[in-house]
C-alpha cells in the first residue's frame, strides 16, 4: 500500500481557493502556452480552464496568466512572473507541509484498510 497523499488547498480572502487543480493549470501552461492544449493535457473543458484563470487573476495582486487572443498570429497564455512565483511557493507550501507529516503519514496508513 502506498502511504496517504497530503493535498493542501489555501483559502484566499476574497474567498476563492488556490489548490492542486490552480496549480496544476498553471503547470500545463507553462509547459504549453496554450490554454487549449493545457485544458486537453488536464482532461478540463476550454470554458473551465478560462473560469480557473480569471479566478486566479483576480485573486491575486498582479495577473498570473496573461492571455493573447486569436487571430492572423494565433493566441496564447503566458504565465507572468507573479505566476511563477505563486506557483513555487505552493509547491514549497506542499514540499514543507509533507516532508514534516511523514510519520504521522506512515502511523495513519497502519489505520487505512488495503
């Protein structure tokens, strides 16, 4: 059995959420530039994606994800600076949080039916 997985979920004030679905985004846009491709490489409708997008624009201080609409040069996404650095402090956020529940993790998995 493999030992349980931590998830972590931030509460924002203006009560929207950034999580591993936020995070995950965020990632496939990096790697692809394109909201399309990065919804399709999540398995997430195109409308879907856009909604996570303009929840983290504006959620957050600066934009995260700029958009460059289609036309004669094609579209795009690209994530700012901002974006990136959210990004790798929630990964940090998640690195820290699970390397310090490890052993609580390996007691609760003697709890977990296989």
């Amino acid at each position: 059995m493999t030992a349980p997985q931590l998830s972590l979920r931030i509460d924002l004030p203006n009560g929207t959420r950034f999580g591993p679905g936020k995070a995950a985004l965020l990632s496939a846009l990096v790697d692809t530039g394109s909201i399309r491709a990065a919804a399709e490489h999540m398995s997430m409708s195109y409308p879907r994606a856009l909604k996570l997008i303009e929840q983290m624009n504006e959620s957050f201080a600066d934009m995260l994800v700029e958009t460059k609409h289609g036309g004669a040069d094609g579209g795009g996404a690209q994530v700012t600076e901002q974006g990136r650095e959210v990004l790798r402090l929630y990964e940090m956020i998640c690195e820290t949080a699970d390397a310090s529940c490890g052993h609580a993790f390996e007691q609760l998995k003697q709890h977990i039916r296989d």
